[in-house]
C-alpha cells in the first residue's frame, strides 16, 4: 500500500488531518499529523498499531513493531509501517 491511498479526514481535534488502515489480518495502521502529535512541527506524521476492525478496534502495544506510537515518520516510513502491519501473524 502507498502512503497516497490513505484516505485523510480532519483529526477530531480539528488541528490536522487523521488516517486508519486495516488489513485481513485483524491488525490496522492509524497514521495522523495533529498540533501537538509527534513530528508535526516538522510536517512529520505519528503512527500507531491497531488490533480489530473499522468499527471496533483498540490500540495494540505489544507488536514485533512497536510497543508505543511511532512519531516523527515521514512518508516513506508510514509506508514501510504499513507493509509491516499488514504482515503482522494474527
């Protein structure tokens, strides 16, 4: 998946913008760039490992991934995260 078919909405913050991605394998990207996320001074986005569906999912830390959000990614790092969760082993 490329970082360009991420559909982006307003953040519900309404400081910046907001994307999730989920996968067959039960496992989701949540990719955001808001005032006070990490990276957004810089134009960077934070990222975060999701475990469910569209409709009910939690943040999951305990991935080979990451154990925490991940901030200061550019886009090609958001896309290697990606491919990484979309890997993930149920």
């Amino acid at each position: 998946m490329k970082f360009s078919d991420l559909q982006f909405n307003t953040h519900p913050t309404g400081n910046g913008i907001a994307a999730r991605q989920f996968f067959d394998n039960g496992y989701g990207l949540s990719v955001v760039r808001f005032r006070g996320s990490y990276g957004y001074e810089d134009g960077l986005y934070e990222a975060a490992v999701l475990k469910g569906t569209e409709d009910d999912y939690d943040l999951c830390y305990d991935t080979r991934i990451a154990d925490d959000v991940i901030g200061r990614l550019t886009e090609p790092e958001v896309e290697f995260l990606l491919s990484q969760v979309e890997n993930l082993a149920i």
